[in-house]
C-alpha cells in the first residue's frame, strides 16, 4: 500500500512540474551577444551558402561563426532600436570586429543600409 501513495505521489509531482516547465523556462536568460554586424553585398545574390543555401537578398537570414545552420537569431540594431527575425544559414563574417552578417532585407528593416555596419545585440530564439 506505501509503494501505491508513492507511485502517486511522484506521478502527481511529475504532473505538476511538466505544467510549471514552461513558466520557469520563460523566466530563464536567452543567450545573449552584442557586438558589430555588417550586412551582404547585393552582388552576393544567388551564391551558395555554407549550408548549401543560394544566398537571397530578400530573404532574412545571416551568417554566424558558431551557431547552427537553422537558429533563429533576433537581431536587435542599437541605434535605431529595430529588431528582425534572421535565421542562420551560413558562416562568417570574415571580418573579426563582427559577430554576424545580416542579409540585405535584414539590414533594410533594422535601418543598417546606410550605415553599413552597427552595433547590435543578438538573442537566440529557438537553437
């Protein structure tokens, strides 16, 4: 009979931390980084990508030294306070002063074009 209340005693702990999981994993930091970005040259339009992606000037991704093929990145332009969704589909930049490459629509929507490089901050959304 001890070994039955236990039973259910643990399964109604499981029970109620699988329904708290998500508020305490909201609570938690994202991984954060800020430093330079840089966005790609128009003239890039259409070569392959580390990932075997063509490189779409359209589209909203970027490059990153380290993160998967497939993260979904927030990139957040200091200066003017825009934010895009980019989703990491290739490596670089070359360039060590930055810590990512966004593609041309990224860079329009963050108000980066003009600039050509800035400071911004990175959030990892879904690895």
């Amino acid at each position: 009979m001890q070994i039955t209340g236990l039973i259910l005693r643990t399964q109604l702990l499981l029970a109620l931390l699988a329904t708290l999981t998500p508020w305490v994993y909201a609570e938690t930091p994202k991984d954060v980084e800020e430093g330079d970005a840089s966005y790609y040259a128009a003239s890039l339009h259409g070569n392959k990508t580390a990932s075997g992606d063509a490189y779409d000037k359209a589209a909203m991704t970027a490059a990153h030294r380290t993160l998967p093929f497939g993260t979904k990145v927030k990139v957040t332009y200091l200066k003017t306070g825009k934010s895009v969704e980019v989703v990491i589909n290739d490596r670089g930049p070359h360039a060590d002063n930055r810590i990512i490459d966004v593609s041309g629509a990224a860079a329009q929507a963050l108000g980066l074009i003009d600039d050509g490089e800035g400071r911004v901050r990175l959030e990892v959304l879904e690895p």
